[in-house]
C-alpha cells in the first residue's frame, strides 16, 4: 500500500510550488489563457485544476466541473474560484473514467495534466466524448525535450526524483504526438521553449482541439 501520508506531504509541496509559478504561467500564457478559455460558455470541464491557477480566466456565468483527484488541492481550488466568482464542482475522480455524460459540455482544459495521468491517451478520449460537437480542448504541456538538444539528457536524469516530487509527473512524454494521434479531427499544437529558467521543463506546447460538427468515434 502506497504511504498516505508521504503522499499527503508531496501533495502540498506540491500545491505549493503550483502557485508559487503561477505568476510566471500568467506572463507567459496569460493572453492565450484569457482567449482560449475565457471565450468558453455554458459548461466547462477542467482536467487536473490543481490549486485553481485557470480559475482567473473563466467569464462570468460559466459552470466548472473540477476533475480533480487530489483532496489536498480541494481548499486552495476553491479559494481561488471564490475569488475569482466562478461557479465551482469539484469531483474526486480520475480524468480516465469521468462521470460525465457523453456531448454534455461545451468545453475542456487541461493544463500540465497529461503528464501526470497514468493513461493520457485515455484522458484525451474522454476528453473528446464529453465535448459536444464543435467543443474545444485548450491545453498546455510540458514535453519531452527534442532530440540532440542538452535538456534532453538532464530530462533523463531527473525523470524519476521528478516523478516522486510531483506525484508521478512524468517529463519525457511526447504529448504532441498523443494528441495528434487521438480522436480530434481539428488540432493546433504550438510549440514554446520557454528558455532555461524554466529548467528542465522548458519545452512546453500549448494548443487547441476542436470535436468535429459532424462527430467522430474515438480512436
């Protein structure tokens, strides 16, 4: 049995380091943030909301259901979405299986989620099978470092210290890939170095995925 209350411990360094960088994701991503997921109506899922640093970009009126594991998140999630008004549900579950029925809500965030999911490309299918048509999945990731390029060899590295001080946060996945690969038929990847302050997270994509009108079964 995992120890709970290491895990509770790594959980709020966690939570801690989450917004203690939510500053810097706010000068870099703030603009698309505040686009992509301010323009989102009606009902909204978020994927893995963590301590609530999207919280700031929903507009008025719109509906978040929080999928959001980790009870050590819970209270500074809903401190932030009291701050910021928004109409908050959290749900203690795992974004592989979410209780959500099929072309239900108008959109889906997920950012620095895909890394920490035991199994992303089920979680960008359930993704797809909730969003009614025409919905978009806004995304950001840390990824994989290219080939050749020195990050990579430290991404090595610290894979697994990495993986133990953020709940099982993996570095080396190749999300771009995954997303393309799945069942979105419209999809817009962006890739960003983020340079070497970001460390050994620096190379991040940030994007959109938008169901078809028309429909399309999962892969």
């Amino acid at each position: 049995m995992p120890d709970l209350t290491k895990q509770k411990w790594r959980s709020k360094i966690e939570a801690k380091l989450l917004d203690s960088g939510a500053e810097d994701s706010h000068r870099i991503y703030g603009e698309r943030k505040q686009e992509a997921i301010g323009a989102m109506s009606g009902t909204v899922v978020e994927l893995g909301p963590g301590t609530g640093v999207n919280m700031r970009y929903y507009a008025s009126g719109v509906k978040v259901i929080a999928i959001e594991p980790n009870p050590v998140m819970h209270d500074p999630l809903r401190a932030k979405a009291d701050e910021h008004g928004v109409d908050l549900e959290i749900r203690t579950l795992r974004g592989e299986s979410i209780d959500v029925e099929d072309a239900s809500v108008d959109g889906v965030v997920g950012t620095l989620l895909l890394c920490g999911v035991d199994d992303p490309a089920q979680v960008v299918r359930e993704a797809h099978r909730i969003l009614k048509p025409g919905g978009t999945y806004f995304f950001v990731e840390h990824v994989e470092s290219p080939d050749g390029h020195r990050n990579r060899t430290v991404q090595k590295v610290l894979v697994r210290p990495h993986r133990w001080m953020f709940n099982g946060c993996e570095i080396t996945r190749n999300t771009a890939s995954l997303l393309e690969a799945g069942p979105f038929e419209s999809i817009e990847v962006t890739e960003v170095d983020r340079g070497r302050a970001a460390l050994w997270v620096r190379h991040q994509i940030i994007g959109e995925a938008v169901k078809a009108d028309c429909g399309k079964s999962s892969k």
